[in-house]
C-alpha cells in the first residue's frame, strides 16, 4: 500500500455510500437500510442526510442514477457506481486518516469494513498505517507536555486529555489485531 496524503474530509459517510454500491446497483432507501444495518454503531445518519449525500455523490458524477419504473407504485431511482467513484473509492480505501479519536471510529473502521469486503490482502497493511499514525501522535503528545511550562495548566490539561485518548485508541487497536488475527511488521 502505497503512502499518501491523511484524508482530512469532512467525515462524511459517503464512502462507505459508495462502497455498497461496489457490492451491486441499489436504490437509495435501501443503501441507508444497509448502512443502518451494517455500519449503524459508526455512523448516525437519516435518511434525508443519506440522500443529500447520495445527491452529492451524483453531481460529482461518483454515481449515476436511472429512473425505473413499478408497477402500481412510484417510480424509484436506482444507483449505481460510476468508474470515477469506484477509483475515487479505492484510493480512499488506501488514504491515511488522521489520528483524531473521532475520524479513528468513523473512517478506520469503515475502511476496515470495506477493506475486509474487497481487499483482504490490504487490512494488515491498513491497520499497520494506523497504528503507526497513532504512535507517532503519541510521541508527539508526550514531547509537548514534557517541553509545556508548568504554569500552562490548561495547555497540559489539553494535552493530556489527547494523550489519553489515544493511549486509550492504542491499546482498542491491540484487541482490533487479536479480533481480525492481524500482524504488526
């Protein structure tokens, strides 16, 4: 897995929107079903919020939409992947994220969903890249509390609370690599 740039989006589900549509075309109705079903504990999303996210998608030609027609009921739109959102997918799929605790639960866990569905091959890899992030801000952390003047109470406050979490998102990852039999290089 080639290094890139962290991923910085806004924290949207539109990934993991895009990823079912890999699996097979849907409608939109079903799409937020499955996301509530599938990935409801890591996203908390509407209904109405999946559309305008499905919207989105469609304007920025990452899906395409196709009106098809029901007998004795409204016509529905039925989604599909578009080549350009299934490349715009998978290279988010090998993106780092930050180290945010936040963007951790949201996008690592739904690049660890999907990498499981269609790249297998890359979840060590993925999970490595990770815990090297959350390493790295660890060390980082620990340097700025050691270098803050003991007179920036509210500073070392901060800092430690971040330190916090993410000695505490380090030691979730070390059950994540015993759940899914990962190994650390």
């Amino acid at each position: 897995m080639a290094k890139k740039e962290h991923h910085t989006g806004n924290l949207s589900p539109e990934f993991a929107l895009l990823g079912f549509l890999i699996e097979k075309p849907s409608h939109g109705y079903d799409l937020h079903q499955q996301l509530t079903i599938e990935l409801g504990q890591v996203w908390h999303l509407s209904q109405s919020q999946a559309y305008a996210i499905l919207k989105r998608l469609e304007t920025r030609r990452d899906i395409s939409a196709r009106v098809v027609a029901q007998e004795k009921l409204p016509a529905r739109q039925m989604l599909h992947i578009t080549a350009s959102g299934r490349k715009r997918f998978f290279a988010w799929l090998e993106t780092d994220i930050s180290t945010t605790a936040r963007s951790i639960r949201l996008e690592f866990l739904t690049r660890l969903y999907f990498a499981q569905l269609y790249r297998p091959e890359i979840l060590s890899q993925i999970y490595q890249s990770q815990l090297t992030e959350i390493d790295t801000k660890i060390e980082q952390l620990e340097t700025l509390i050691e270098h803050l003047p003991p007179e920036q109470t509210y500073n070392r406050l901060s800092l430690d609370l971040r330190l916090q979490q993410m000695q505490s998102v380090q030691r979730w990852m070390s059950d994540i690599k015993i759940q899914f039999q990962l190994s650390r290089k």
